[in-house]
C-alpha cells in the first residue's frame, strides 16, 4: 500500500500548514521539502498536523524532529539490559527556526510521537 504523502499548503497570514500522516522511512525528506516550499511561499510560521499519524517507524521521528531543533537531546533509548544512549540535535540539520504549532490526537503515535 502507497501511504498518503506529506501534504502541505499556505494558510495565509504567512502561516504553513504540514499534514504528515504517516512516518515511514524516508519521511524527513519529504518534510523538509515541504517547508523549503512553504517558506519560498513566504511562510513565516508554521504548523506541523500530526494528528492520526500512526504508521511508519519510530527512527523516523528522530532526523524529523532535527529539522525543527538546533539544540538539545531529541530522545533517548534506555532499557533493563540496554545502556543508554541519547539522540541530540544537530544543529547542522536544522532548518526551521521560526513559530512552530505542533498538533496531536490519540492517534498519534510512533515517529510522529517522537517528532511531536
């Protein structure tokens, strides 16, 4: 099955909006292209709809949400027999610096939760 892919357009008021309902690999690219496109459009804010992106893998989550951050622990992965290990920001892959409005739901959920 071909999953939806990220869909994005202007609001007005120089605001974006990005639908991404899935977060298969791969997704990061298509996110990142939607906001170099909604900024040629002269996007100076932006909303990220996750609401219902439930598929894809959790990984995902982690370069996606770097788009967004230039600074700080994105995650991290402890387990019983696992030590821990941090997911930080790369300040090189970051490319939105401006407002950002995230919406969720309950069906929100995998790389989409990590991204949020």
């Amino acid at each position: 099955t071909k999953l939806p892919a990220v869909v994005a357009k202007m609001e007005g008021d120089g605001i974006g909006r990005i639908q991404v309902q899935s977060m298969e690999a791969g997704k990061t690219k298509e996110i990142a292209a939607a906001v170099k496109d909604l900024e040629k459009q002269g996007a100076k804010k932006l909303i990220l709809d996750l609401r219902n992106a439930a598929t894809g893998v959790a990984e995902e989550g982690i370069p996606a949400a770097n788009l967004f951050l230039d600074k700080g622990t994105i995650t991290y992965l402890q387990g019983q027999k696992v030590t821990r290990q941090n997911f930080d920001a790369d300040p090189a892959k970051s490319i939105w610096k401006g407002p950002l409005a995230v919406i969720t739901n309950r069906g929100t959920s995998r790389g989409a939760e990590l991204l949020a």
